[in-house]
C-alpha cells in the first residue's frame, strides 16, 4: 500500500484565475484526493480551504504548480492559517 500525507491549505485566487478549473486540475493532473472545507467566490477574487491527500510527492508538485499559475497557498491548521 503506498503511503498517503495529509495537508489542509487555504487556496486563494485571484480574479484572472476565478474561472479556471483549477481543484479539478488537482484531482486530475497529480491524483490528489480533496475535501473541501470552506469556501467563497466573488466575481474578482476567491478562497477555498481544502483537505489534500495523496502520495508526498504528488502533494508537492500540485502544490508547486499552484503557486506557478498565481495561486496563493496557505497551510492551515484547524480552520487556522498559518502566518
């Protein structure tokens, strides 16, 4: 069984990016598993706290490839960003 990592992040977007398919991608391009927590999408910007599981190193490469495209990632723990 391979080994799987747990992460919670605060995505946050901005308005260039609201329309994108940008959590399918997650799903999709690196097989990351998500649950999403929380969320709010306004026309000019947006958040989204998610659960992320998956292989560590598919967790990286979507998380890298996050913060490429313009996405601002936070961790957070317990509903908590952190600083």
């Amino acid at each position: 069984m391979a080994k799987t990592t747990r992460m919670r992040v605060r995505l946050t977007f901005p308005a260039h990016l609201i329309q994108e398919p940008i959590v399918y991608r997650l799903v999709k391009d690196f097989d990351i598993v998500i649950n999403i927590r929380r969320a709010d999408v306004k026309a000019d910007y947006g958040w989204v706290l998610l659960e992320l599981e998956g292989a560590p190193g598919k967790l990286e490469r979507g998380i890298a490839w996050l913060k490429e495209a313009g996405v601002q990632v936070d961790p957070i723990e317990s509903d908590v960003v952190i600083p």
